[in-house]
C-alpha cells in the first residue's frame, strides 16, 4: 500500500506571515484556500490544497535545498511572467560531479539534466522553490 495512493502537502516555514503573503499571493499569484488561526495559509495548486505556508520564524529558509518544484509548460515564459511581477530567480554556476553543467543563463534559467529546463527562485525567507519543463 504505502504513501503512493495519497496526496501531498508541502509546509513552508515563514518569518512574516505579511511578506509571505505579499510574496504567494503577490508576486506568485496563489489563491489562499484556507487561513489558520495562527496566521497560516493553505494555497490551491491545480485545483488541490497542495501549499501550506506557516509562521515559525525559527525554522523558515533553513534548508539549502530545494524544497517544491512546479511542473510548468513553458519556463521561458513562466520566467518572463514571473519576472515581470517581482520574483527574482537565482543565478548558479557549476558542473554536478557527473560532468552536467548546471549554470544559468541571464534570466536565471539552467538546463535540467535528463533534458528540459529549470530555473529556481527564493521566497522572503530563501525558501528555495523551481520550476521546470520541457521548454
């Protein structure tokens, strides 16, 4: 049976419930499904409760990874979108073990191993999300 069958919520910590919203709802365009009494919101992502954003200033921006990706159509114009509304995507440069160069172009877009590509960005807290796509 296992965890297969099940949905999935990812839970993002955040320092300031103010510019986490001025950020997801703002410069992302999510829609809050739900607000906790506790200040946290539950965004629809394809029509699911899928994002859950909480204040824990303790936690948030902790990790170095990359913490939720969207599967987009388009990154060239998903970027451009995004880029327009505020969001600032990051700029890498590298070469994975494997020989597969990771860097960025001016937009903040990489290729994505296995084909594709990828560009990644930070909430307020650097929380890091991505998306990627075939083009």
């Amino acid at each position: 049976m296992g965890l297969s069958s099940y949905r999935l919520r990812t839970m993002v910590a955040a320092s300031d419930m103010d510019k986490a919203k001025a950020f997801y709802e703002g410069k992302l365009g999510l829609v809050a499904l739900e607000e906790g009494a506790d200040g946290s919101k539950v965004y629809s992502l394809a029509g699911e409760a899928s994002l859950e954003v909480y204040p824990a200033s303790e936690n948030a921006g902790k990790s170095p990874a990359t913490l939720a990706t969207w599967h987009v159509d388009d990154v060239e114009q998903l970027v451009d979108e995004l880029r327009a509304s505020g969001v600032t995507f990051e700029q890498y440069e590298g070469v994975l073990e494997s020989g597969f160069d990771y860097s960025t172009n001016e937009k903040g877009i990489s290729p994505r191993a296995g084909g594709g590509k990828v560009a990644w960005f930070k909430d307020p807290d650097g929380n890091i999300f991505s998306i990627e796509g075939d083009r």
